[in-house]
C-alpha cells in the first residue's frame, strides 16, 4: 500500500510553515513532522497531508515537504516542485526555515494540530544528534535501506495495534 498515493501539496505547506514558526532548524522540524504523522497515523488512523519518508542518512524524511523545502533552496530536484503561489511562502537554508507568512490553521484538523504540537513539545527543542540518535532507533527507519522508501507497513508495524491499524488502512 502506497503512502503516498495522492499527497496534499497545500496542507504540507500549512504543517511546515506551522513547525517553522514554532521550530526553525530545519532537521528539527522535518523530525517533528515524522513523529507528529506517526502519532496521527497512530491515533486517527491517517496520516495528516498523505506524505510518505525516505530513510535518509540522518533519519527519516517527509519527501514532499522536503521537496517544499529544496525549492525555498533554490534547489528543485526532487519529486515534486512547489506550486508558484507557495514557493513563496517559506525561505530555507541549509539549517533553518523562516515562514513568510502565518499557517492557515484552518486547513488543519483539532487531531492534527494536537499531534503537531504534542511533537514539537517533545522533540522540537532537541539537539540535532539528540534526533538523530532517537530517530536511528526508529524500527520503520531500520527497515528500509538507505534513500528508500519507507513502507507504510514499517511505519505501522511499530505502532501499538499495528494488525488492526493495518487492517484498517488495506480496507478502509
């Protein structure tokens, strides 16, 4: 089962401008975007904007809001490029990531900002080996090789209720 069948490119934008403005180093914040769609997926069921992570060398990485991110680079390599009317509304460098403009909350759902907020409350002040170290251990990074995918079912399998969680996900 794919995880990132049909990603919402508007709402990535509205969780990393949300983290930005309350995490600016940018690792920090790509790790509190994991832990917050693991805890979605975990309590809700859904991941909240559909993106999927790539076991990168420092841990797992949301790929479309890490495209987001190298396009406010000036480096648009990845799979997806940003819409014009978003490109604008977050600046990056290398290590950290200024929002232009506030999240629209609105786009966001009262389940999905708990999870933002319950993430950055609990990793968004870590240090970078600090993330690193914590999401190494991670079993879903385990599972996959080097810049691969992550599958869905990795993800799940180390959530409490994995078997019923994807049960759920196969059938809706």
């Amino acid at each position: 089962m794919p995880l990132r069948a049909n990603p919402d490119i508007k709402k990535a934008c509205e969780v990393l401008l949300y983290v930005a403005a309350r995490v600016p180093d940018l690792y920090a914040a790509l790790k509190v975007i994991y832990f917050a769609d693991k805890g979605h997926l975990s309590e809700y069921g859904r991941l909240i904007y559909g993106d999927s992570y790539v076991a990168m060398k420092h841990g797992p990485v949301p790929s479309l809001a890490f495209d987001i991110v190298r396009d406010a680079r000036g480096r648009a390599d990845g799979c997806y490029r940003t819409p014009p009317e978003i490109r604008s509304d977050i600046t990056a460098d290398d290590r950290t990531l200024t929002p232009c403009r506030v999240a629209n909350a609105d786009l966001l759902s009262e389940s999905e900002i708990e999870c933002l907020d319950a993430a950055i409350d609990q990793y968004g002040g870590m240090s970078f080996a600090e993330l690193k170290a914590i999401s190494h251990r991670e079993p879903a990074y385990q599972a996959a090789r080097d810049n691969d995918f992550i599958p869905i079912e990795a993800i799940v399998a180390s959530l409490p209720d994995a078997d019923d969680l994807l049960d759920y996900l196969a059938n809706g």
